[in-house]
C-alpha cells in the first residue's frame, strides 16, 4: 500500500520545519537536476531567493506551501524580473477569444435560466454550465 497523501503531508511537514538556509540548499540541489533555468536564477540572486522562500515559513500563520521541490518553482519563478515578465507575455489573452457573437450567445443563453432566487452556488454551476 502506498499513501500519497500520506507521503506529501510528511513532506510538507518536513520543508516547513527545516531552515530556509537548507531549503535553498536542497531545493538549489534539486533545481540543478530538474530545472537548470531556476537553479541560475537562485544562485545568481542567493539573498533574494532565501528571503522570496521565506514569505510566511515559520509563523503562527505559515501556509506550508512547499510539499515538494517541484513547488519551489512556481512558488518562486514569479520573483524574478525577467521571469514575472515571461509569465505576463505568456498568459493567455481572453480578450481575443472571446469575440461579440460568443458573449452575445452567452448574454442570450443566461437571461433564459436565470434565477435570482436560486443560491449563488446553483447559480455559479450554472454560469459555469453555459
């Protein structure tokens, strides 16, 4: 038997209790095999990285989010500069694909079934519907 679960609450556990010195450390390690780019940018910005991994680690309200290494690095891509700027060209344009018929259609089909007495979840079900 083998617990997923199981296994990424150990090592959620694990990464919030260790230092941020040896989460870059290990994380560095693990970059360098699976994600060279990120390993660059980490070591060409060592005191930014650590205090970008440091948001929230180690207090009362510590979200824990790193259960892997993998996290790290869309936990941390979007503070680098050139990075943050390769993710805004890259995002999707939804502007684009929706044109006038494709809203109008919508407009259209939604005042057919709208129900302002229906809870706001049936509601968002249903505008996730059409």
């Amino acid at each position: 038997m083998f617990d997923i679960v199981k296994l990424q609450s150990i090592n959620n556990n694990y990464l919030s209790k260790i230092s941020t010195d040896q989460l870059f450390v290990e994380s560095l390690i693990w970059a360098k095999k699976y994600k060279l780019n990120l390993a660059e940018l980490m070591e060409d910005n060592i005191d930014y990285t650590k205090q970008a991994l440091n948001i929230e680690r180690h207090t009362e309200k510590d979200p824990k989010r790193f259960v892997t290494y993998q996290d790290i690095d869309g936990q941390l891509r979007f503070f680098y500069d050139k990075e943050r700027e390769k993710l805004i060209l890259n995002k999707p344009n939804f502007a684009d694909s929706l044109n006038s018929e494709i809203i109008k259609n919508f407009i259209s089909e939604y005042i057919q079934v709208l129900d302002l007495n229906m809870s706001l979840e049936n509601r968002f079900e249903q505008l996730k519907q059409i």
